[in-house]
C-alpha cells in the first residue's frame, strides 16, 4: 500500500514539509510512503494546454503518475491570506481532468501560527477536493494551530498531543483503504 503525502507549500523548509514527514514516520508498518513538494515545477493551468489533443507538461504527467500509483492520500497546506496557496490550487486545477483523486481516501491537514490552524485554508482546499472527487477521512483530517509551537528547531514534532493525533490519522488513512477482493 502505498500513501502519497502531498505538500501544498511552495517553501522547500515549510513546517508543512515538517508535518508530513512526521505523520509519515508514524505509518503503520509495511506502508510505502511518497512525496509530492513539486508544486511550483507545475505550469499555470489552463485548460488549453489540458485538452485531450495536446500532451501536458512533463512535471504534471509526473503528478498524476504519483497520484494516480497512490492509494491515499495524506495532503497538507498552510493558510495564506486566510486560503490554501495559489501554487497548490494550481496544481489542482492540473488534477481535475485526470480524475486521479476520485474515490481516493483523502486526509488533509492544515497548519498555520495562528490560533485556528489554517482551518480557513483548509476549508478551501476541502472544497475543491470535493469537487475532485476524493474520499476525504475525517479521523485524518484536521487543523493545526500555533504550529510553531510543536515544532523543534529541526522540525520535529515536539508537541506529544499532535504526535498521536498524526499517529491516529495515519491508521485511520491506511485503515480507509478499500482491501482488493482476492476472489476476482
């Protein structure tokens, strides 16, 4: 089984980056975890260059590969004037046609210094998963306030209650996974 952690931060030392990396240690034994932090390899979308008679971008098609190879998701963002980065709604918009989130069990976190976590930007992105398609997880979905504080200079998870709450969404991600039917 394979989950991709997918950052939405354009920022190559983001607290995001951070996150995902600590929910990813915490994975249940045997899983296989990716990362996506590319977002700003993508081109602007447009839905010119996505029609069915043109090829895309070599960096999207490596997206929807990741995407598509992925039996979850765990996607993360941090809240830039109160919405999810324009980079990452970008790279979105590039998902759209290939139907690769549809059905996808889905976690997504957001973080932020502030008191609600980026839950605005999270409430965004959880929008246009929606209209994606994906299987959002709500045991694997959650806002991250004060995010600073529970990190270490390092990055490390410092804060032992987000510790096992991102213990507690990985299982419940994995958990999310439909188990193929040996029988057909």
């Amino acid at each position: 089984m394979t989950i991709l952690a997918f950052s939405g931060s354009p920022r190559s030392a983001s607290a995001i980056g951070h996150l995902l990396r600590a929910a990813v240690a915490v994975a249940p034994a045997g899983i296989n975890c990716t990362f996506y932090e590319d977002v700003l390899a993508l081109p602007l979308f447009s839905p010119d260059l996505d029609a069915p008679s043109s090829s895309v971008a070599p960096a999207v098609a490596a997206l929807r590969e990741q995407l598509r190879a992925a039996d979850a998701v765990l996607i993360a963002t941090p809240e830039y004037a109160y919405g999810m980065p324009g980079s990452l709604k970008n790279a979105l918009d590039w998902l759209v046609s290939a139907g690769s989130f549809y059905g996808k069990p889905t976690g997504v976190l957001s973080a932020s210094p502030s008191e609600v976590g980026g839950d605005r930007a999270r409430a965004g992105l959880l929008l246009t998963l929606e209209a994606l398609g994906a299987a959002i997880v709500p045991a694997a979905s959650f806002p991250i306030p004060l995010v600073r504080t529970r990190l270490g200079a390092a990055g490390e998870v410092t804060d032992t209650g987000l510790a096992t709450k991102l213990t507690a969404a990985m299982t419940a991600l994995v958990a999310a996974v439909p188990v193929p039917d040996l029988a057909d």
